[in-house]
C-alpha cells in the first residue's frame, strides 16, 4: 500500500500510509458509520418483520354537548405530551392562552382537533421508526420481547391514547438502545463480515471457503448464544480477510497503473488520491470495515477515469456470473 500511494501521491506526505491490508485483529466501528452503502443487512433465514402504521387514529370523541372545561382540559393535555415530546408549539400554546381567557369554546374545540391530529402523526411517523429499527437489529439478534409491547403501542395509539402511545414507545426505546449495546459486537462483526463478503464477490472472488464460521456465530446469535457467536465471527472475518487480500492487492495494482496514466494524460485524479489516502489511514489503524468503504469510493473514482477515457486501462473485472463462459471443446 505504501508502494503504491507513494507512486501516484504528489503530495509527498505518506504518514498516513504505514500499514497495508491483512488480516488481523479489527478495530470495532458502529455500522451506522457506513452510510455510503445504505445499512447493512445480515443475512440468512427470512426476518419476520413488524409493519408500520397503515392509518392515524380518530380523534376521541366527548360526551355530547361538551363543554368549555372538557376542551380546555384536553388541550391542556395535549401540549403537555408534546413539551414531553420535546416539541416546540409555540403558535399552538399562543391561540390556547388567547381561547381560553376568552373562554371561546368553539376556538378551544378546535385548537383541541389540530393538536390531536399533529400528535398523532408524529407519533405515528415514531412508531414506524421504532419499528424500522426493531426489523434491522432482527436480523442480528432475538428481538421478539419487544414485539408484544410494540403491538400494545400500536392499538394504544389507534385507539387515540397519546399519552399511553408516548410511555410505551419511550420504553421500547430505551430496550431496543439496551439490547443493541449489549449485542453491539456482534452487531457490527456481522455488519463488516457481510461488508467483506460482498466486496470479495465484486471483485470477483468467492467468499464461500470462508463462511462456515461466519454461518455458525450467526446461527448462535439468533439463537440468543452471545459470548459463544463473538469468537466464531471474529474467526470469520479474519477468514474472509485472508481471501480477500490477493483481490484487493489485484486491484489496488489497477488502481495504480490507471491513476498514473491519467495523470500523465493531464486528468484530475484528485478524488481517487483521496480516496487511497483515507484507505491507507483506515488500514493503519486496522478499521477495515470502514477502509472497505473507502475501498469501494476509490474504485468508483477509478472505474469513473477509465469510463471517461477507455485508454487508461482495462475496467472491473465483471462478477462471476457475467463473465463469458469458455468457447466449447472441439
């Protein structure tokens, strides 16, 4: 790696360029730190998925011919669970002052019908990140505890319970953050795992000699077995790391002779040297899951300078399954 930045680097500080790939101990990223490639997904045997909401709830009705106090009580309500939402209603705040000094009920009625409808939809758009967040942390580790109370959220809030909609989301919340730092590492073993699988299948490879520990700590994870999937995934990304060093060391050769190319033909390579040096600094300190998104931004910059001029080399190899099959014998 050194070799090959010191050659298309004009800059002449390699500090940042020590270490090359291989396998070894990873330091431990939080997939959400991976936004360039969406969240990733674990895979295996299908999740059950928890759906969002299809529809917001009615407004409750009161008794018939309800009056001032009724109204005021119920916007007074409403107010304190968006203060408790931490939502900022100051318009809303300002027209209940003005109704009820004025005692107006039919302003107070409908200040009371806006609120209810503003609530709801933001704790119904909630709910469906709750949800979202339940399904993708289900494909790492058991989760259906949750499941019962999610459902009592749902009914709470179709029903029109604000208030018992906002105490049940708040702890499933707050149980699903748990659960998540608890199962952190495998989480993200996981997540860098699927990462190096797939890169290795783009470059052409085949992750598969490498998966069966991978597939085992998986199995254990769903299986709620923590401490006995962490050391399985960690053998497994050191695997797949193993069958992926002669393929990144392939194309980052690649990447080289086609960025000193189109530097000579005068094209600006800034982007790709970035994207090497931001590699090289992620591989030094040994965080490959976010070295393969670098990885991955060199490579499109790269494939971008060949596409736009077809003389500086050669593109990707294609996957596997694109690549023309052999002339038949005879």
């Amino acid at each position: 790696m050194n070799e090959i930045l010191s050659a298309v680097d004009e800059s002449g500080d390699l500090s940042t360029s020590e270490a090359g790939p291989g396998p070894g101990p990873a330091r431990l990223v939080h997939p959400l730190r991976f936004p360039a490639i969406g969240t990733p997904r674990a895979t295996g045997a299908p999740v059950e998925r928890i759906r969002g909401l299809d529809a917001l709830p009615a407004l409750p009705a009161l008794p018939a011919g309800a009056g001032f106090e009724l109204y005021r009580h119920q916007v007074d309500e409403y107010l304190q669970l968006a203060r408790r939402q931490g939502i900022e209603l100051a318009e809303f705040s300002d027209r209940a002052k003005r109704a009820i000094l004025v005692q107006d009920r039919e302003s107070v009625e409908v200040l009371s019908r806006e609120l209810f409808v503003f609530l709801a939809a933001s704790l119904g758009e909630e709910f469906d990140a709750v949800c979202a967040q339940r399904n993708e942390l289900a494909a790492f580790f058991p989760i259906a505890t949750q499941d019962s109370e999610l459902d009592a959220c749902r009914q709470s809030l179709l029903l029109g319970d604000l208030s018992g909609t906002q105490r049940r989301l708040h702890r499933v919340a707050s149980a699903l953050a748990d659960l998540q730092e608890h199962w952190e590492t495998v989480q993200i073993l996981l997540t860098e795992a699927d990462l190096l699988a797939g890169t290795i299948r783009e470059l052409g490879g085949d992750p598969t000699p490498a998966l069966g520990p991978l597939e085992e700590g998986r199995r254990l994870a769903k299986e709620g077995q923590r401490e006995a999937a962490e050391p399985l995934l960690a053998r497994g990304t050191h695997a797949l790391w193993t069958v992926l060093t002669p393929l990144f060391s392939r194309e980052m050769q690649r990447s080289k002779e086609v960025l000193l190319k189109a530097r000579e033909e005068g094209a600006d390579v800034t982007l790709a040297v970035a994207s090497m040096r931001e590699l090289a600094t992620h591989l030094r300190h040994r965080n490959f899951a976010s070295g393969i998104i670098s990885f991955r931004r060199l490579r499109e910059s790269v494939d971008g300078l060949v596409q736009a001029a077809p003389s500086l080399g050669p593109g990707p190899d294609p996957p596997p399954e694109e690549k023309a099959s052999p002339p038949p014998a005879g």
